[in-house]
C-alpha cells in the first residue's frame, strides 16, 4: 500500500518534471531553428577562403581582426582550427590566430539575439564585449609566452 | 504561462520570417537557395543527437535539481567549487552553445549565478577530444600556453560579467 503510493508520488513527479521540460522546450526550438536558418546562410555566404585576404602583419591589429573575424564566424571549433591552420601556413602570426581561435567559441555576434533572449540584453552584451577584449588579450600573451 | 505563451508565439513569428526570407530567396536565385538550405540540413541533422541529449539532462535537472542545491553549487556564494564545476562543465559539453541556452536558462531560474554562466560558456572553448588535433594544426607549446590562458581569462570574464550585468 505505501509502496503503491510511493510509486504514485514518483509517477506524479517524473510527469510534472516532462510536462516543465517539454513546455520550455517548445518555445526554445523556434528560436534554434531560427539560429541554424542564420548561420547557414552566413556559411554559405561567407566560405573560408575569405578569411585569408583579412590580415595585414601588424601585430596589434591582426589580432583585433582575428578577434573580429572569430566573433562574426560560427560552427564546430574543429573549423577554427582547420583555418587557423590555413592562416598559420600563409604566414599570418600566432597572435592573430589564437585572438581568433579563442574569439570563435566565445562571442558570438550571429547568436547575439539568442543569448539576450535567454539571459537578458545586458548579460549579453557585457559578456561578449569582455570576451572579445579577453580574445585580443589572450592571442597577445600567446604571442609573448611563445617567444619566450 | 501568459509571458510563455506570448514569448513562444514572438520566437515562431521569428522563424517564419526567416522561412519567408528563405521562399524569397528561391524565388531569386535558386542556385543559392539550394546551397542554402543543403547547409541547413546538415546543421540541423548535425544539431539533433545534442537536442535530445540537452531535452534529457533537462528533465533530469527538472526532477532531481532542486532550487537549493543549484544554489548552493552554482549561485553567487558557491566559491570554488561553483568556478570548478563550471568550467569542467563548459569543458566537457558538447555542441553548439544555443542548444544549452534552454538548460542554462532553467539552472538561472534556479539560482545558477551570471559569473557561472559566463564561466561555463566560456571554457567551451576549450575542447578535450579536440586538443590532438590542436597539437597536431598548432603544435604543443601553442595548445598548452592557449588552454590555460583560456581557463585563466574564463575566471576573469566572469568576474566582470558578475560585475557588469
């Protein structure tokens, strides 16, 4: 008997916890759908070729454009790195492709409208301006403790 | 429930727009709207195995997490603890980040700090089961000095971002 309604409260628990989840969810899954329609337009628009033509060899702003160029891009980090290479084999420094390596995941230009949605305009953009600036920072102390 | 409602009608409305722009597009040029929306589907199939894996672990937040001991774990006083269990979260999940909005989203409604968010978004830049191929495009040195300064930075980010938002 107590068993049973033990089972009862569980049951009663497990459904009102899917019930949250599902309804969270259905509003959330527009909003996902709506990211993916962005960024494949932004992939098929912008191929990686173009990234190549961006750098100049100046150490400070090489790196501000490397920041630039990983804020504004999107997809699997192992894309980063396949560019990242790429640039690194044309010449373009360590400092530039760390500043973009670590820009790619971090700020997030394309799902801007996405993160202020969940967490608010102002979390937002304080996050990803220190995070671009985090970026800068990070592909400059790259540079420096390599040439150490 | 009403601001629910009224914030999913606002997403669905956005992402017909988008579907609009699309049909737009086709009417246009055909060739791009092809290219387009073969891009779509990938990310999309790419997208679903981690939609499901993030729909579970929001279940299972939903039952077993309960508002204190997000609280204690992850809110503004968890310390340590609350920095180490984000980053290795941040580190360890998979995917792009929008799909752990949703869950991030509920562990904030929970009492989940601005500063452990920021924290976790931020280690996702540091991926283990990518690190070989670091090594291999950028050498040791390079993945060694990047990895940890990345750590390092995620700290400070979320300091400001406590700060700040």
């Amino acid at each position: 008997m107590i068993d049973d309604s033990t089972n009862k409260i569980q049951n009663s628990k497990k459904i009102s916890a899917l019930r949250k989840t599902w309804q969270s969810f259905r509003v959330v899954l527009p909003i996902i759908v709506s990211v993916i329609l962005i960024v494949s337009v932004f992939i098929t628009l912008f191929p990686k070729e173009y990234y190549r033509e961006f750098f100049s060899g100046n150490f400070i702003l090489d790196s501000f454009k490397g920041a630039v160029l990983g804020s504004i891009s999107i997809g699997s980090p192992i894309v980063s790195y396949v560019i990242g290479g790429g640039l690194v084999k044309d010449g373009v420094g360590v400092v530039a492709v760390a500043a973009f390596i670590v820009s790619w995941v971090t700020v997030g230009v394309i799902q801007l409208p996405a993160e202020y949605y969940f967490f608010g305009v102002r979390f937002a953009v304080v996050r990803n301006a220190a995070s671009f600036i985090g970026a800068i920072l990070i592909g400059m102390l790259t540079y420096f403790l390599m040439s150490l | 429930m009403k601001t629910n409602k009224k914030t999913s009608n606002r997403s669905f409305m956005v992402m017909c727009i988008l579907l609009a722009i699309y049909a737009l597009v086709y009417f246009f040029n055909k060739n791009i709207f092809m290219k387009i929306s073969d891009q779509f589907l990938k990310l999309l199939l790419q997208i679903f195995p981690f939609l499901i894996i993030v729909f579970v672990l929001m279940f299972l937040t939903n039952l077993w997490l309960k508002p204190d001991i997000i609280k204690k774990y992850l809110g503004e006083n968890s310390g340590a603890k609350g920095m180490a269990l984000a980053s290795l979260a941040g580190i360890l999940s998979v995917g792009s980040v929008y799909m752990w909005y949703p869950l991030i989203k509920d562990l904030k409604v929970n009492g989940m700090s601005n500063k452990l968010i920021s924290v976790f978004i931020y280690n996702r830049a540091v991926k283990l089961h990518l690190l070989p191929l670091m090594v291999l495009y950028f050498g040791i040195t390079f993945t060694i000095i990047l990895t940890v300064l990345t750590i390092i930075f995620s700290f400070i980010i979320g300091e400001i971002v406590e700060v700040f938002s």
